[in-house]
C-alpha cells in the first residue's frame, strides 16, 4: 500500500486537470505556464528591485510565535529614493496574496511593479504624465501576504485560504473581531486565538501604523468586486469621504471594469458579513480615509471544489485581460486618488480628533521608524519592542502610584476638607 501512495500523488497532482470520480466534476490544477511559483515570484521581485535601485527598495520583515514564522517582503516604490521618509508625499499601501489560493493577485502585484519600474507599459498612457504623478507618491507593495498559505496551496491543497497554521489573515483584525456569524466555517474563516495572533497580521499592522497611508487596497480574487468598509456592517460610513471613496470606485468601474463591479460596503455587497478584516482596521483605527478590498476576478460558474478556476484564470487570454484591466486600475488610482482626496488635507481630516492610538500602536510605529532609519533587524526590534514596552508600562505604574501618594498627604494635610473630584457629575 505504502508503494502505492507515490503513484497515487503523482496522478493527483501532476497531470493537468483530473476527473474526480465520486463528483465526477474536473479539479482543475495550477498552471504553471501563466502562473508563478510563491519562491519564483519573489525571486524575480527582488531582482527586478535589483535593477532598479533608483525607484524600488525592498525589505523582508520576519516574525513569529509558539513556533510559527512568517515573513513578509515588502517593497516601496519612491522615484527619488532619499525622499522615502518624506510625510508630504502621498502614500499608498497595496496588498496581494492575503489569501493562499488567489494566486492572480500575487501575478498582478509583479505586474504593477515592473511597469512602475518602466519595464512594462500600459497601453494608452503618456509617460511624461505618469511620470508627472508617480513623483508626488510613496507606494509600498505587499505583493505575497500569506507566503505559508500560498506553499499550501502550491503543494496541492487548491482551496486553502488561510496561513501556515489555519487562521483566516483577513479575520484577524481587532475591529469587531472574532464574531461568528450562522454560516461560520472554521476551514474558511477561523479568526485565531485572538485579535493579531498572527504574525502576518501583526506585520501588516505594524506597517499600516508607521506608513500611515492615504489610501490603502487589500487585492482579493473569487468575484469582480469594488468594495469600501465595511465589512462587518452591511452599511458604509457616513461623511464625505464615505462619498469620495464611492466616486473614486464608481470612475474605476466605469473604466477599467466594464461597469460589472459590485460597488458598496463589503457587508452589504457580498452576501455575508465579515468580522476582524484589514480594511474595516484600516479605516477605523488607522484612519486611513480611502481604504478599499478589490476583488478582481472569479469564476461564478465553477464548481466549488475547482478552487484554482474560481479563483484565478485558467487561460493566457483571460489572465492576460485580467493582469492588463487591473493594473490600468491601479494608476488610475495612483492619478485621480491625490486629486480626490485633496494632498494631505483629507488625512489630517480622517485622523483628527478621534483618532486614539493605544501606547502599544504608539510604540510599535515608534520602533518602526526607527527600525527604517537605521535598517536595523525586526527579529532584533521585536524583543527590544517587548522589553521598552515593559518598561514604558512600570514606569507609568510607578508614576500613577507616585501621584496617588502624593495626593492623599496632601488630602491628609487638609483633613478638614473632603477631596473633591475633579470630575463635576
Ligand atoms: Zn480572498
């Protein structure tokens, strides 16, 4: 029997597609010829950052816990690379590949890099005026999220969207977290132990903290999708930029998705609503003011367990519509997105008053800076971060205790008065 299971794999997993014999229907498998593999991928990003040193740098940031790793590479597009650090440019964060299976996505991340490196064109765009926008902007790309849930997927488990360890990346989020609705399914949306107990998530969170973007797309595949929060609403947010958002997706269907695209909250648009995602986070703590999930191509028609062809194109001709329609997008976005939310004004807007960052998120984005100023190692940041974050906290235990001391001598000291509290209800 043991000789038998070899044989049994490669009939499995190496010929094209294969006739499931219980369902009878096709299991259609990657296609290596239109698709990369996870490691061919980021090798032919980081080579193409290699070439171009004067627009792209790139950085692998590592973490984990309880025995999991996971890393991210994230690669930040800047035309003249001393000014990365500059607040007055615009800054944009797009991630690819947050779920295992939707492999288009990972494909379109390395489109919109080699043509923001000049190496590849899109039809009908003056170079002068693109040049002209792309100057004002910082675009950071996440071009694989999930690379342990992407492995999964490419060593044969076709329907995998969750990480290494079986947690949903875009359920563990601390906005409205862990909430289960009747359909909850635990292959589909487990959420974690609790709010960023992933390492993938806490990564993005750290990045989305100290980058503090103005506009922010998470890239999804399994529908055509144009989606602004939220997600665990069926409502979207009231205000102005609630209304500029809206616009922003109702020119980009108009153009780029042959006005196809379901446009609206991701709760009230897809059917089901979804508790702990990266752009309800985004929105809501990070403040970012145009914070979108794009979903960019599907296959209604397959079969459900045809994962591959629901999720990604099967032939040259689609994948090539999809890869050219998408990126098109994407500087449609980087050109009208500055115009329509008026430079920095709509941010400072988004992130006025309200907007409270626990001394956690403070100190994280602290370190971050830090950590890119003098590319120091995150392995290393991260046990420093526990330790300054320890003491951050007995030192304020110890200042509280101090003050409290002091005011009851004083209290003492006036016994003859009663301590009146400085609130007035
Ligand atoms: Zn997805």
């Amino acid at each position: 029997m043991a000789s038998l299971l070899p044989l049994l794999f490669f009939f499995f997993f190496a010929s094209p597609s294969l006739v499931n014999a219980k369902s009878n229907s096709t299991i259609t498998s990657i296609n290596r010829d239109l698709y990369h593999s996870s490691a061919d991928l980021l090798e032919q990003i980081k080579a193409l950052v290699h070439r171009h040193p004067d627009k792209l740098t790139a950085e692998t940031i590592k973490t984990g816990n309880k025995g999991y790793k996971a890393e991210i590479t994230v690669v930040t597009y800047c035309r003249s690379r001393k000014e990365t650090d500059d607040r007055s440019k615009f800054r944009i964060l797009l991630s690819f590949g947050q779920h295992g299976r939707e492999l288009i996505t990972t494909e379109l991340a390395f489109r919109i890099l080699s043509v923001l490196s000049e190496e590849q064109f899109l039809p009908d765009v003056d170079a002068a005026s693109l040049n002209n926008t792309l100057d004002k902007l910082i675009i950071k790309v996440v071009p694989m999220e999930n690379l342990n849930g992407r492995k999964l997927v490419e060593e044969g488990d076709l329907c995998e969207r969750r990480n290494g360890r079986g947690v949903d990346l875009n359920r563990n989020w601390s906005v409205d977290w862990g909430k289960k609705e009747k359909d909850y399914d635990p292959y589909e949306e487990n959420p974690g132990t609790g709010p960023f107990s992933e390492p993938e998530a806490q990564i993005m969170r750290k990045l989305a903290l100290t980058f503090d973007p103005h506009i922010w797309v998470n890239v999804h595949s399994g529908m055509e999708a144009l989606f602004m929060p939220y997600d665990h609403r069926n409502t979207t947010p009231d205000g102005v930029l609630s209304e500029r958002m809206r616009s922003l997706l109702s020119k980009l269907n108009n153009v780029h998705c042959h006005k196809h695209c379901m446009i609206g909250s991701g709760g009230g648009s897809v059917g089901y609503l979804a508790h702990g995602t990266a752009t309800d986070f985004m929105y809501d703590i990070v403040k970012v003011p145009m914070a979108f999930t794009f979903e960019i191509y599907g296959d209604t028609a397959a079969s459900s367990k045809d994962c591959f062809k629901m999720f990604n194109p099967v032939d040259l001709t689609t994948f090539n519509r999809v890869l050219n329609d998408w990126s098109s997008a994407f500087f449609t976005i980087f050109k009208l997105g500055p115009l329509q939310l008026d430079g920095n004004h709509s941010k400072a807007m988004a992130s006025g008053v309200d907007k409270f960052v626990s001394i956690d998120e403070y100190l994280d984005g602290y370190l971050m800076e830090r950590r890119n100023r003098y590319g120091k190692k995150m392995e290393v940041l991260d046990v420093g971060m526990q330790e300054i974050r320890t003491y951050f906290r007995l030192f304020l235990l110890s200042s509280v205790l101090l003050l409290f001391m002091f005011c009851s001598r004083i209290a003492k000291g006036k016994s003859s008065r009663p301590i009146v509290s400085a609130l007035s209800i």
